[in-house]
C-alpha cells in the first residue's frame, strides 16, 4: 500500500496537481508523513517494514469490527473491558471500528445487531489498534528511536489527535509509537481539514473507501464538498479513474498541467459545437418576479404610479419625488424623505414576516354514523394500566363496535426483544390486525436514560410493528398531550413526544401508520363512540382529539398580526439567559437582546468562551453597551444550571430566557434507538424542563423556546428531533395554562449556518418548499410573537403544495388543507390506503409475470427510473443510467425513504427505508424488487441470454447518440419506423422496435454502413 500510495502522489505531483494539506488513514499516515518531508525513503520504509514484522509476529487471533455507532455511543458497550476491547477508528459521525479479543468484539457486535444497528466483520489477521498490539510496542520503540525527522514541509493532520500535526509531534518516536496503539481519529482530521479550509479532497490509494468515508464526516457537519474523488477505484480500470479523478478536480478549480497528462499519447484538442445540440434549463426562478404575488394580501399587479412613487422614496430622490407629486423640494419635505423611506422598509418587511406566520388551530370534525371495526385489534397498554377502568372502557367500546381485542400490557422494563415476542405472541397466526397503544400514557423515566417510559416503549413498538410480518397499523394514543382551545388544558408535554415522533412515523412507515389520537381526562360511552369513528376513519383525518364537545382535527392556519397601534412592544432588561449563547442563532438572539435593552447577558453553551467565535462574539456584544457572561454549562444538568442562575448578581435579576440549544441527529425512526433518540432529547427537552423548574419562582417577563417545524411538521428521519420539539410547543401551552409567560417558536430554516438548517436537513428543505429566512426578518418575527404575546407560531417561509408533496401528498394534506391553494380529498389518506396500494401492486405483478426474467428486470428498472426521476426532482428519467449510484444522483436518508414509500406502495412490498442504500442503482434495485415480488422465480425464461443483453444493451443508449453515430437511419430503416415519427416519440418505441429484430442482422447492418 505504502507503495502505490507514495507512486501514485509522485505521479499526482509530476501533473502539477500538489496538495496543500494532506493526511492519512492508519499506515497511510506513514505516506502522507514522507511525502510531507518527515522521514527519508529510506527511513519510512524501515518504519514499514518494523511495523509489519513486528505486528506479524504477535500470537494470531482477535476481531475487527466495523459498527453503525458513534464514539459516545459505543463507550459504554466498551466500559470496563479496556483490556480486552478498545476504540480502533472513529471513520465518520456515526462509524467505528473496535478491536481486540475475539470473544469481547462477537459480545458487542451481537449487543448492536440486536438494535437494529449495522455490524460488518473486518477481514484482518490480528486486531489492530488495541490492547492486542502492546507487546511490540517496545520493540518498535527502539527502531523509532533510530530513525531521523524532519518538520514537514506540507501540513500534515494528525490521525492520532485529528488536529493538525505539529513538528514536535511527528518528529518524536513515541508519536509514532501511539499511533501503532491508538485509535485511528479519521472523522476529527477531516473536519480539521474542513477548518483548514480545504474543499478539494483526493484519495490517493487502491480503492475510494476513505472517499465515501469522508463524504459522511463532511456531510454530517456542513453538507457536501464541492469534490471527493478517489484516484483508483477496485471496479474500473486505473487509467480509467485517474482521469475522471482529475477531470472532477479540475472542474472544481484545482489546476491540473493537462500536458503532461497527455504528453506522448498522442491526445489532441478538438472543437466544440457551436450550438447547444441538446440543452436543458436548470436556472431557479428569480423570487423577485412572483414575491409580488406570494406575499398574502399582496397583488401581483402593482399600479405603475405607485412603483415610480416609492422607488424614489426609497432611493431618496429628492427632485424625482418632488416631480412625481408635483411639489417644492425645498423646505419640510427633505426631512419627511428619510422617514418615507424607514417607513417603506419597514413595512415591506413586515408584510414579508407576516407571511411566514402560522398557528395550530383544532377544527371541529361533524359528528358521523357511528363507525364500525373488523378484525383483530391488539390493544397495547402499560402494565400498570392492565384492567384499569380506563383500559378497560376502551376495550369495551371496540369489542361492541365489532373488533376483536386482544390485550397486551407491557412491563416498564420490557426492552425491544421482550415487546416483540409478546405482539408476536398476540397476532398468533392472524395475516392483518390493527394496534391501538395507550404506551405513551407510561410517564415515569425508563431506567438510566432521560426519557419517558412511554416515549421508550413506543419507539420500540413502531419498530416492532414493521416486523412483525402481517399487515398491520398502528393507532398511538395520548391523554392530555394537546391543547384544542383555551379552557382545555394541556396537561401533559411528556406525552407530546410521541405526537412528535408519531407525525415522523407517518412520513417514513405510511403503509403501516394510522394516526395519532388523544383522548379527554373522563373517558365514556360517547367518548369511545367518537374514539370507534376516528379508528374506523370515518373523519378521514389522522390527528385527532376526542373531547366531550366533539372530536376535533389538527390544521396548520396562517396567524393573524393585528398592527397593535400605539403598544409599546416587549423589551429586555436586567439579566437575559441565553442557551445555545455562542452558537449561530444563540449569537443572532444575543445580538437583538444587546439592542432590545439587555443589561446582562448570560450565554451558556456546552464550552463556553473555548467554543468557536465566543470571544469574538462577547467584545461585539460589550460594544453594544451590554455586560456579558460566557459560561460553560450543560443545561440539561439541573445541579449545573441552579449553579449559574445563583451567580447572577441580584442587582440585574433574570427577567427573561431564550432557549435555543439543542443538537440534530438525522436517522429513520427503523434505526433510531433509545439511546440516540436520548441524545437529542436531552438538551432540547430536559433542558428546558430545568429551565422552567428553575425559574418558575422568578417572575420572568419571557420565557422563549427555540422550537422546530419539524415538531409541528414531521420530516423523514427527524423522529427524536420531532419529538423533543413538540415538547417545547406542548410546555409553552402549558406554562400559559399556569398562568406563566411562555413562548414557542417553531422554526422553519434559517439562511447562514444555525440549528435550524444545517447539512443533509438544508439541501432537503430547499427542494421540498422551505427557503431559509434571513436571520434579521426572522428575529423580527420573534420581536413580533414576543410583542403579541403569543404562545406558540410557527415561522417559516414555505411553499405549501410542493411541501405537501414532498412530506407525503395525501398524508400531510389535512393537516395542511387550510394552506393549500388546490384542495385534495381528504376523506382517504391515499397512499397509505390498503386497498389501493393491493390493487395497485397487483396489476403490476399481473402485468410482470408472464415476462422472462430480464425483461421483468427491464420494467421494473423503467418503473424505479420513474420514481428516482419524481422524488429527485429531475424532469429527464431517462439520463439516469442503470449502474449511476443513487448516492451520486443526490439521495440522502430523507430522498431515500420517499423512494422507499413509492416503491413500498405500488409494489406491495415491505422495504427497508435503507433501500436506496442497500440496492444502491436501478440494476440492483430492480433485481431485489423481482426477487420480493416474484421469490418463485418463474416466467418465460427466453434461450439466448446473450440477445437478450445485446438487445438491452441497445434499448439503453439514447436516441441522440444513435444520430451522432450516423446510424440512426439505418436502425430506423430496419425498424419501420419514419425519421419525422421518431423525433418525438418516447425512448420505449425504439425500445419495441429493437426487441423485433435479429441480432445478428441489427448489428452486422448497422455498423457496416458506418465510419467508426
């Protein structure tokens, strides 16, 4: 390895592509040393060979394990087992590889798969990096201590602290030393790089491993590189890759000397067309020319005289607005100009603001037939509610409705494993049955972890439910967890959560979901009657509260914004606790406190003034007259908290807290565990239970929580996120129930880097609807919601029909239906509707199975082509190519669970939401598909496998590359088909047309009448 890699860079340097950083993964560190100039060849050779021998001769035997995890969740599973089992690579956000004893690593990996998570063996002769490789250490001390260094004359990140490497550190044997034992920090090096400023990145090795890896590590923090290339890659050949490499770094701006790449090949230059012979538009729409219309209440016509009125006010044009009203310049007028204009401004602004303003609104649903149930319905309820009158009441009104119910309770200390066996033991041979869980009702804290019981078991049991292998859906019921108007009082935000989750589990498992449901404190006769209609869907609706005025639905409305003329907006004064102070939103609300009045402000963050900008962002904000406190706490730590509220001097007392900590981790709620979903949960939503314990007694003017969209909202993969967000709306609803100041605001994207958007979550939001607000109009809405003392808003600017789409259609429809410019019915939740999707999946089996297998394929590669095409966004399915990887065309967790729900539905199929992962291009997806819907085999198997590639070889190439051949007059010869006809009809006719020829005849005519 050592000597491709130090050949590949020599080559890479005689074309004048040089790096500027470079680092290594484990003995390519060894590399990246030499070339950088720390060791003479003959020196880094020794230490290769040393370290190869010395590794060879340890006894035989250990494990390398590569695990879906990350480093602080795989410490525990390690935690008092140094000695046998040790961290051996951090390789992305959520990818390490242990090492060490063979039983310890088959323990852990066994602890992990049974979570769900992803487990791959290494296939290595001795466990390196751990305990296993300590007895040649000393012996590779004493070659080190014999070699000579040098400070590298490129800089170099270290693998063993993940920062850029010092002389003083690589120039010292026992540097090295520590890097034999150590842990491999590949994912802290590339985002030094990333700081570093780099965003080329090239893999110069035998294969593109570490350039997949470092795709993960960059698009986990700050979305994409601009270029990830891999020099070699096992599956193509080496000239092949190296040029595509260097095309793909010259594009992105790395110069490259292209003559000497080609001296002596005998390349030469060649003309462009001076036409674009096919073309296609990919500009956006300029907002400017429809933000006339999309404001609500504005006019896309704008009368001519106004427009000449304000565009000289704005650009305060004295004489021209003088002309225009037909007046003296002189005299008052010049000092009114200055004012038009901030009036102007401020006004257009405003009118931009309110239109991102939303509200929660329960709709009354009119009372139905009473609905009727069939089946089998388990009813999923915690043990300590087993044959309560409650539990029992429910049971009852489902069995006269016509279910038939099947209890399970639950233990509080069940885990995953045990709620699988008893819902497996329940269905007891049934193909279809319904769930009702009451699990969310559990609000004690499961054991050793900072979330519900309730919240635990029902995470588990939407994961159960998919495995279970019938067809089910699953109903989530709460008590208490939603507000429908003031004189019902919310009474539980813990319960929330799973609203959160549940409106997630909707986006990601459609087939299988059916809603959530909250039911009043008294629960009777009428009460479950209206219970009975929501679950037979007689509402149509899929978030529901039962009450015992009526069951109402959930709507997302607009929020009106009265002018309020002549009140005195909320302003800041004495102390001000921030959390989340230093980070990126915590920065824009500290600077708006400081102008707002704030005397005092406390920003707590996780480093305090070690963390990035902080000190910068503390002299900004004195210089704005405020006196500034930056303080390390973790404020999910109650004891740490009451600590810095006690410092706060008493003549500056808290009047106010904005909480806007928290922390993203983007995964489908099938792979979500406790322990992840724990992760997050913790500083959004244990922290602001603190804060409001904490402060309860203070007499705050505000009390502010940073929330989400996706609380509200849901959103592919966003589950424990969703979660933690709606119990920030629920305890702000139930603060002003207590009579409390409490405001929640759930936050669309906002531009720049911040919480509210960031990596995978920004891209996926620009193509779904939701455009980043601009950080000043968006603290102008909270200025707004603070100044209408208003509980909860949501804020966001979005474009609701493309965002319906892109969360569901149908699925997000009622919830969405009063913000929607086209009305869809809502009487049927579409794609989630059995009997459509199994009249669907039918006539496509029905249609693919009289086909021989690679034709079978072929259909189905046209149907996956299809809907890549729609969830992408593409308007060209047809330049997907069969073996492009879904990755390269832009797929992230979010696109991949949508494409997994198309597929799910008109299929029939139960897919994995890490389909598009699994099966990653059209060839393999269509593979997998044929075998789950046709695991038989069967269909006319055609003799001539070779036609049938040739065939579909041909099929394959587009229209336009026949015609530049010159053989698109032939092949149209052959096929019958006229020159005018073929212009404008679909790739398929050709398609047919060259499935009626003979091979042999096609491709002998074809390319004999051509210059080639």
């Amino acid at each position: 390895m050592f000597a491709v890699e130090v050949a590949l860079f020599r080559l890479l340097e005689h074309w004048g592509v040089t790096p500027d950083v470079v680092m290594g993964h484990s003995v390519g560190e060894m590399a990246a040393a030499y070339v950088a100039g720390v060791f003479s060849l003959e020196d880094a050779c020794a230490l290769i060979a040393a370290r190869g021998r010395l590794m060879q001769s340890l006894p035989e035997g250990g494990a390398m394990l590569a695990v879906q995890a990350s480093e602080e969740e795989i410490a525990g599973s390690l935690a008092g087992r140094e000695a046998e089992v040790s961290v051996a690579a951090v390789n992305g956000p959520t990818a390490v590889v242990i090492a060490g004893d063979e039983a310890a690593v088959r323990e852990i990996a066994g602890q992990w798969e049974q979570q769900g998570r992803k487990t791959r063996r290494l296939r290595v002769s001795h466990a390196f990096h751990s305990p296993r490789m300590d007895a040649m250490l000393g012996d590779f001390r004493k070659v080190v201590e014999g070699l000579s260094f040098a400070p590298p004359t490129i800089a170099l990140v270290s693998n063993v602290t993940g920062e850029p490497a010092g002389a003083d550190d690589v120039c010292s044997a026992e540097y090295w030393v520590r890097h034999v034992r150590q842990a491999v920090r590949f994912a802290d090096g590339v985002r030094a790089l990333e700081k570093l400023g780099v965003t080329s990145f090239l893999e110069v090795g035998p294969d593109g491993v570490l350039t997949a890896m470092t795709q993960d590590c960059l698009r986990a923090d700050a979305g994409p590189a601009p270029v990830v290339a891999p020099a070699l890659r096992k599956d193509r050949s080496e000239v092949q890759a190296l040029t595509a490499a260097l095309a793909e770094l010259h594009v992105h701006g790395v110069e490259v000397g292209w003559e000497r790449v080609f001296a002596g090949r005998g390349a030469r230059t060649v003309e462009l067309p001076t036409y674009a012979f096919q073309r296609q538009r990919y500009w956006l729409e300029d907002p400017a020319e429809t933000s006339a219309s999309s404001v609500p209440g504005g006019s896309a016509v704008v009368d001519s005289v106004d427009a000449r009125f304000w565009d000289a006010v704005e650009r305060e044009d004295l004489e021209a607005l003088a002309e225009t009203l037909d007046v003296d310049g002189s005299g008052s007028l010049g000092e009114l100009l200055p004012a038009l204009s901030s009036y102007r401004r401020q006004q257009r602004e405003r009118t931009t603001v309110d239109g991102w303003r939303y509200r929660v609104a329960w709709k009354p649903v009119p009372e139905a037939a009473a609905g009727t149930l069939s089946g089998t319905w388990l009813l999923v309820v915690p043990a300590g509610l087993a044959g309560s009158e409650f539990t029992e009441t429910i049971s009852q009104g489902l069995e006269k409705s016509g279910a038939r119910v099947v209890p399970v309770a639950v233990d509080a200390g069940a885990d995953r494993d045990v709620l699988a066996r008893a819902l497996l033991a329940a269905v007891d041979g049934e193909s279809e049955v319904r769930v009702l869980s009451l699990l969310a009702l559990d609000e004690e804290p499961m054991a050793g972890q900072p979330v519900s019981a309730g919240f635990a078991l029902t995470l588990w049991l939407v994961q159960t439910v998919a495995g279970l292998g019938v067809r089910a859906r699953l109903w989530c019921g709460t008590r208490g967890a939603v507000s429908v108007g003031r004189s019902d009082r919310l009474a539980s935000a813990t319960q929330a959560q799973v609203w959160g989750l549940g409106g997630v589990a909707a986006l990601e498992q459609p087939q299988r979901w059916g809603g959530l449901v909250d039911l009043p404190e008294t629960l009777d006769e009428r009460a479950v009657s209206r219970l009975v209609g929501v679950l037979a869907g007689v509402e149509g609706e899929d978030q529901v509260a039962v009450r015992g005025s009526g069951v109402f639905a959930k709507r997302l409305v607009r929020a009106s914004a009265p002018q309020g003329a002549g009140v005195e907006g909320w302003r800041a004064s004495g102390s001000v606790l921030v959390t989340g102070g230093t980070g990126a939103l915590g920065g824009h609300v500290a600077r708006w406190l400081a102008r707002r009045g704030a005397e005092h402000l406390v920003l707590t963050s996780r480093r305090g003034l070690e963390a990035e900008g902080a000190a910068e962002l503390k002299v900004e904000l004195e210089g704005l007259g405020a006196r500034v406190s930056v303080v390390a706490c973790d404020v999910a730590d109650r004891e740490a908290l009451a600590a810095v509220l006690d410092g706060i001097p008493g003549e500056l007392p808290l009047t106010a807290v904005v909480h806007t900590a928290g922390v993203l981790d983007d995964g489908v709620v099938d792979a979500l565990s406790v322990e992840r979903a724990a992760g997050v949960l913790r500083p959004k939503a244990v922290a602001a239970r603190n804060l409001h314990e904490l402060t309860v007694e203070m007499g705050l003017s505000a009390f502010v929580l940073f929330s989400s969209a996706a609380g509200t909202l849901g959103g592919p993969g966003q589950g424990s996120y969703a979660a933690g967000n709606a119990y920030l709306d629920a305890l702000a609803l139930q603060r002003r129930a207590d009579g409390l100041p409490a405001t929640s605001v759930a936050w669309g994207a906002w531009a720049g880097s911040g919480m509210a958007v960031d990596g995978e979550l920004e891209e996926q939001m620009r193509r779904g609807g939701m455009a980043p607000m601009d950080p000043d109009l968006a603290i102008s809405a909270l200025q707004r919601a603070l100044d209408l003392d208003e509980a909860f808003l949501l804020v966001a600017d979005v474009a609701w029909e493309r965002l319906a789409g892109e969360l569901g259609a149908d699925r997000a429809t009622a919830l969405l239906s009063e913000l929607m410019e086209t009305q869809r019915p809502t009487a049927s939740l579409t794609p989630s509707d059995p009997a459509a999707n199994e009249s669907a999946a039918t006539e496509l089996r029905t249609s693919l199975e009289a086909l021989p297998s690679a034709k079978r394929q072929r259909q189905l590669r046209k149907l996956v082509r299809q809907h890549v095409a729609a969830v992408l966004a593409h308007t060209a399915p047809d330049a997907i190519g069969n073996d492009r990887s879904f990755t390269e065309l832009g797929f992230d967790s979010l696109t991949a669970v949508q494409l997994r729900n198309r597929l799910g539905a008109i299929t029939g199929l139960e897919l994995p939401t890490t389909l598009a992962f699994d099966y990653p291009n059209l060839i393999a997806l269509a593979e997998h598909l044929e075998a789950g819907m046709f695991p038989q085999g069967g269909g006319a198997e055609r003799n001539g496998s070779e036609e049938d590639r040739i065939r579909e070889a041909l099929a394959s190439i587009p229209l336009a590359r026949f015609r530049e051949a010159g053989l698109m007059e032939t092949l149209l010869e052959l096929a019958q088909i006229s020159e005018s006809g073929s212009e404008s009809a679909p790739q398929e006719e050709l398609s047919s047309a060259v499935d009626t020829m003979d091979v042999d005849d096609l491709v002998q005519r074809a390319l004999g009448g051509a210059d080639l």
